[in-house]
C-alpha cells in the first residue's frame, strides 16, 4: 500500500494576519485583535505529529507545485485570479492574505494536483494532500470562507483535461457545506459532490437537501445537513446511509475527499462532536467504497479544523487509515471524548439523514 502525502513549509506562511478571529479586529465594536481562526498552527501541527510519530516513514512524499493559470482559469475567471494576484482579500472580506498570497494558494490546488495525478497514474495507491489555503468554498468568480482558489476544483477539471479521467466523486466532510465544488460542477452530472455538515453554519442558508444540482447535472449535487451536536454515530450513520450508497450509485473512476476536521469534538466553528476515532471510521468507510469501486483511487485534500491540540490526532487518525495502518496512534483524548452524551446516533439525526436517502434515487 503506496500513500502518497504532500505538504509544504510555505503552507505555514499563508498569512491571515490578525482578526478577531473570525471578523476584522475593530475596538469599536469590542471585537479585539486575535489571530484569524484559518492560521498555520493546526495544519503545521499535523505535519510534525506525522514526522515525530513515524507515520512519515509509510508514506510516500510527493513534491506540490504551482497551479498554473490554465489550470486555475478553467475553473475561475481571470478577474479573480487577478484580484488575487493584487489584492489583500479573496473576496469575501473574511478571507485576508499578505504578499505573495497567490504564490502559496497556487502551491495548495497544485498539491491537490499532484496528489490527484499520482494516484491517478499509479505511482500510489491513494494520497493525502496536507495543503493551505483550504479551497471548497471558493467560486469561480471570487474567494470565500478563508478560500482563495477551488483546490478540489482545480485538481478535478486537471485530470479530467489531461488523463482522461471522467467521472469524479467529491465527498466534503468538513463541517461546512462544500459550496463552491458543488457550484462549480453543479450542471455536470459526471462530477457527482457529496457534502455532509452541520446545517446552516457557513455559508449562511447553503447546504440545503433541496440544492441537488441543475440542468443535465441535476441529482449529481448530494447534500446531507446534520443538526449541531452530530458525533461518531450520527456521520457513520451518514455515511453507510447516504454517501457510501451515493458512490456506488455513482461508479466514479476517482474519489476525492475534501478533509475537514472542524466537526471536531472541541473545534470552534462549529457544534458537532466527532472525535479521532470517528474521523478513522469516516474515511474507512471512503477507503472501502473506493476499494470496491475505483481500484481504491482516493485523494484526502485537507480544508477547515482549527483546533491546533485536536486536529493533529484526527488528520493522522485518517492518513493512518489511507496508509493501511493497523496499529494506530492512540488519541490522548479518547477518555473525554468518546463517551460524550449523545456520540451515538440520535432520533432527531436519523430523521436528517432518512430524508437524504431519498436524494439517491436521481444520482446520475
Ligand atoms: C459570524 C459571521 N459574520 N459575518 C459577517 C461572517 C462572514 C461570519 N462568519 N463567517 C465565517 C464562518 C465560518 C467559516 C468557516 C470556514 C470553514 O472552515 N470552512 O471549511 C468562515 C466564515
Ligand atoms: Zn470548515
């Protein structure tokens, strides 16, 4: 079992500067400076536990590089690029960047590319692409969400253009709904996207069951929002219900995950309570269904989770089970977090998710 993992030092050096954590720091409103939410700490922090585990010995490094203009422009109008390429924001006003910002999110959608063209070329069996600026709330047309460029995008429409590769499964599992994959390809019924997270959190009144796609692409949209205070029980409930049924439905020729960690038990930006072991069990069940469906062809692409302490032990939960490990690291956690009140699936959870299987029926 060959995992191919990328990550870059100058993923650290994304900067978002300081806000309020969220909104810009302004003393008349009381918000005080802080340093925005979408920092480098979280992601750093999984490298180095990769790296002082050992698990970095199992995988195989592969090299990022920039994201072309062709590359990019074939999901974003050169407008944008060119916002980013001057500006200070991605769009949204929430989304800050310093000198050289474009430089580095380039770098990011070209780590998803290059994990997508290994895995699709065979040099691995799947990969992990730990890479920063997230990207799956980007549009065409402008950033959002912390989001300069559509990394997931941008690495789906590359393989697409140059291997041949024609049906691509998205699954977006950060807890906030995977709007701009799902916009961009939303009248492509060849590009099916998958997105479970809690409802209505980001963006605000997206992410509803009723958004299904549009034109020849209706049905290939899937979306599963969950209420606040979802845990393991309720997403692998989601996901054997749901998303797992949804792949094989589908038959992609390659399934990318965009791997976000902020459902989290102790994130900020959300209210669920998934912990190491539920996130392991998420992407088992990923890794099985590609196992069965696309010669076990599978991309992680890292986004959201911002708790610095807890995400190193959920991202490597996840590497370790792309990399088919069997003694796993075990989560110092555990004792606080798996046996929380309600980790198990709940009545209410299971109405949310009975009522997506019904989406099923128009998969493309
Ligand atoms: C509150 C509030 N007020 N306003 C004006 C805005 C714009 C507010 N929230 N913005 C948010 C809230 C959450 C995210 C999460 C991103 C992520 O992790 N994606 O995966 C991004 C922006
Ligand atoms: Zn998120």
């Amino acid at each position: 079992m060959a995992t191919g993992y990328v990550y870059h030092e100058l993923y650290g050096w994304h900067d978002t500067g300081t806000h309020a954590g969220l909104l810009p720091a302004d003393p008349r409103r009381g918000l005080q400076p802080h340093r925005h939410f979408e920092n480098a700490e979280a992601k750093r922090r999984v490298h180095e536990l990769v790296v002082v585990s050992g698990l970095i010995d199992r995988l195989t490094r592969l090299r990022p590089r920039p994201a072309s203009d062709e590359e990019i422009l074939r999901v974003h109008t050169a407008a944008h690029l060119a916002r980013l390429a001057s500006g200070s924001d991605a769009g949204d006003g929430g989304s800050p960047f310093g000198p050289g910002g474009l430089d580095i999110a380039r770098l990011a959608a070209g780590g998803v590319i290059a994990a997508a063209e290994s895995v699709v070329d065979g040099e691995v069996d799947n990969a992990y692409a730990l890479v920063r600026p997230p990207g799956h709330h980007a549009l065409p047309d402008t950033g959002m969400g912390f989001c300069l460029l559509a990394n997931i995008a941008i690495a789906v429409a590359a393989v697409r253009a140059t291997r041949g590769v024609r049906r691509v499964a998205v699954v977006d599992i950060d807890v906030h709904h995977g709007n701009g994959t799902q916009a961009v390809f939303a009248a492509d019924p060849d590009v099916l996207t998958v997105s479970v997270h809690q409802e209505r959190v980001f963006p605000p009144d997206s992410g509803h069951r009723t958004e299904r796609g549009e034109g020849a692409g209706f049905g290939s949209a899937v979306n599963v929002p969950l209420p606040p205070g979802t845990g393991n029980g309720g997403y692998a409930a989601a996901m054997a219900r749901v998303v797992v049924p949804a792949l094989e439905r589908f038959a992609p020729d390659l399934v990318i995950v965009a791997a976000g960690y902020d459902a989290g038990a102790t994130d900020p930006l959300a209210r669920m309570m998934v912990t190491a072991s539920g996130f392991r069990a998420i992407a088992s069940s990923l890794i099985e269904a590609a196992g069965r469906l696309c010669a076990g062809r599978i991309v992680f692409a890292h986004e959201g989770g911002y708790d610095p302490v807890y995400v190193p032990f959920c991202a490597h939960a996840v590497i370790e089970a792309l990399a088919g490990v069997t003694d796993p690291l075990p989560d110092p956690f555990s004792p606080n977090f798996d046996f929380l009140a309600g980790q198990d699936l709940q009545p209410h959870q299971e109405e949310a998710i009975a009522a997506a299987e019904a989406l099923l029926a128009d998969i493309p």
